[in-house]
C-alpha cells in the first residue's frame, strides 16, 4: 500500500472500533482514579487492544498501575501515550478519559496496517501525571528505549498543535508545632498554621522578583483540628514552574526560602518533600508535528490563533520528560469548551458528549496518520 492507502485503512479501522472507543472514554470518565490509584482504569484500557491480538503486559515495569501493549514487528517503532488519571475532586477535568481512548484507538488504526506500513505499535499506560510523575518512573525502568516516535494527544478547549509547557515541581510541605490551649495557654504553642500564612506572605511578595513566566502557586491541605488548639501539625502541596529545568534549578531555591521563612519565624519545624521528579519543558519533534498538522487540517479541525483560549499547551506533562529523551508530540484537540477550560468542574462535563466523541475520533486518525507518515514519509499523504 502507499501511504494514502495505509492511511484509508487506518481510519477505517478506527472508526470500526468507534463504538467501543466511546464507551471506554465513557466508563473512564464516569469512574475516575487518581495518580496512582488507578486500578481499574488499568485493566479497562488494555482490554480492546488484548482483544485486537495486542501483547500486553500488565504492572509494567514494577508499576501497579501501568502497562503496556504491543502489536506488530516493524522496523519503526511508534508509542502512544494513554494517560487515565483524574483530579482529586474534580475528576476528569483534563480529560483523561479521553486520552487513553484516543491514544488506543490510533493503536488500533495502526494495528490495521502495521505489517504494510512497517511499524511496531506500542502502547503505553502512564498513570499519575497529575503531579505523580508516572512517565518518568517508567523513562527511569527502561520504558520509550529505542522509539522512534511517541505521541498522545490532550483535550482542551481549543486545538493546538504545538506543546509548550512549563517545567515543574512538585512538593509536599510540612510544619511541626506544639498544640496547646489557645485561650488558657497560648504562649505554650507553636502555631503550625501560621508558619503557613508567613510563608505565602513571602511567596506573595517575591513574585514581584520573578520572571513573568514563572509560577509559584499550592494549597494548604491541613492546619488544624479545632478552632481552639493552637495547630501542631499543618502540610500542603505547592508547584513551582520556570521555562526550562534549568531555569527552575535557580528559581526553585527561592521558593522553598520562603517555607524556610515561615518556620524561622514560628519556631516549627519544616520538612519538604518532592512529590516526584521535576517535569522538563517539551521538545517537540518538528517534522512530526508538521504532519499531524496537516493530518488534522485534512480531518476538518481548525486550530486556534494565540491567545487566552490556546493557552492549555503551556500546561506542565510528564510527556515532556519523554520528548528529552526520544522524538515527540504532545498536540491539543478542542472539545468546544468554552468559557470552560481544564480543570474546571464545567470541563469534565464536556469530556462526554457529542463534541467530546468528535474528538476522540479526530485525535486518534490524527495520530495514526502521524505515524504511518513517519513510517513512510515518502509516501506522506491525507
């Protein structure tokens, strides 16, 4: 076959699956897991691939809940990227429901002409890339070893081709006092709350310093028990995000100096606790980008100009850990959200539905003829 006719036969057998496709986008959306918690969408995503006579490999790696599936035996090796975790209490208000069924359904299409287009399709199940960083877990087990293209693709409320994320930390922070009565016995306590506020105080004014691409921004999970005992113990999450990595080794120490301020002027104790390993900046593969461009322009979609709407590919992925160490893509598809954006409550709501299904559907022939293009580029075609 030329590369037109792979690309026919992918797309039809993407849209033999639609079916199933949809309901496993559904069933993940109406049952979300966290970062590393997510057991069943594990076992439910590989299903359709294991049927269509994937090899898969369940706790991939030593991970409970990662796996990966293989088809085929080509010379060019292409990876997708299913990720299934969801937001603690917002659930799939990224919509990653959406991108373990898009990322299987290009398996499938390319499962259809792998032995023509000379491909190997794999399959891999990242859990926790909300915050977790369960990419580069895998990336330091061996995982992406020899790809020759890894791809995914991310709903947001406007398409977007090209990702641009931030780098990112991610830390638990922690402050010890001493409990003691508020009212009877306040000088006998060590205000773990207020070691808190010192230390926003400090971020908060910092800022003023720098650079206006960076973002320091977290939450207070704890501080406190009762409203009349001093807090001995508070924690909480915080994220820092620079340009590159490099930018945020010199930006990061910063940051922790103002929980280092807070616990200097309360007298606690402070622990910090990275969450996982610092996310990278993407590093997007320039030719593959430019054919999934065009194989979504042939698809219908229309991307977005710059702008507050297309702003999602500035958001931090674990993806961009991969792109470091093996050629990449990481394109955003709309799901007609608007004024919702992700992680909102409004968002997931558009993550099922007609304009949701479109996308699935899109994303999945999109990256398929992305890879059949990379396979073989001479033949490149719509």
């Amino acid at each position: 076959m030329n590369g037109r006719a792979l690309k026919k036969a992918a797309r039809q057998a993407v849209h033999r699956h639609a079916d199933e496709l949809i309901a496993l986008s559904e069933q993940l959306h109406a049952d979300p897991e966290t970062a590393w918690e997510e057991h069943r969408a594990a076992a439910r995503v590989p299903e359709l691939l294991s049927r269509a006579g994937f090899d898969v490999t369940a706790s991939y790696l030593g991970l409970d809940t990662a796996f990966h599936a293989r088809f085929g035996g080509g010379p060019v090796r292409v990876a997708l990227c299913a990720e299934y975790d969801a937001l603690p209490g917002l659930g799939h208000a990224c919509g990653h429901n959406l991108i373990a069924a898009s990322s299987v359904g290009a398996a499938l299409g390319l499962a259809a002409v792998a032995d023509e287009a000379g491909l190997t399709v794999e399959v891999y199940g990242t859990p926790a890339e909300e915050g977790g960083g369960g990419k580069i877990e895998l990336l330091e087990r061996g995982a992406f070893a020899g790809v020759d293209l890894a791809m995914m693709a991310h709903p947001a409320p406007v398409d977007v081709a090209e990702a641009r994320p931030f780098a990112v930390s991610h830390s638990k922070i922690s402050y010890t006092g001493k409990s003691a009565h508020a009212a009877a016995y306040p000088e006998s306590g060590v205000n773990a709350a207020d070691a808190f506020t010192v230390a926003q105080v400090a971020i908060g004014l910092l800022r003023q310093q720098l650079p206006s691409s960076a973002r320091v921004h977290g939450v207070v999970t704890h501080a406190g028990d009762a409203p009349n005992a001093i807090p001995e113990q508070s924690s909480g999450r915080w994220y820092v995000r620079a340009e590159t990595l490099a930018e945020l080794a010199e930006l990061e120490p910063r940051v922790m100096r103002a929980f280092e301020a807070g616990a200097l002027a309360t007298g606690c104790a402070l622990e910090i606790e990275p969450e996982s390993k610092p996310y990278a900046e993407f590093r997007a593969d320039e030719t593959a980008l430019a054919h999934y461009r065009a194989n979504a322009v042939a698809l219908g979609r229309e991307f977005a100009p710059p702008g507050q709407a297309a702003r999602m590919n500035r958001a931090s992925t674990d993806m961009g850990n991969v792109s470091q160490v093996v050629p990449a893509i990481h394109p955003y598809i709309g799901i007609g959200s608007l004024p919702a954006t992700n992680h909102q409550r409004e968002f997931a709501a558009h993550c099922v539905g007609d304009e949701a299904r479109r996308a699935l559907l899109d994303a999945a022939v999109a990256l398929a003829w992305t890879a059949v293009d990379r396979a073989v580029p001479e033949e490149a075609a719509t």
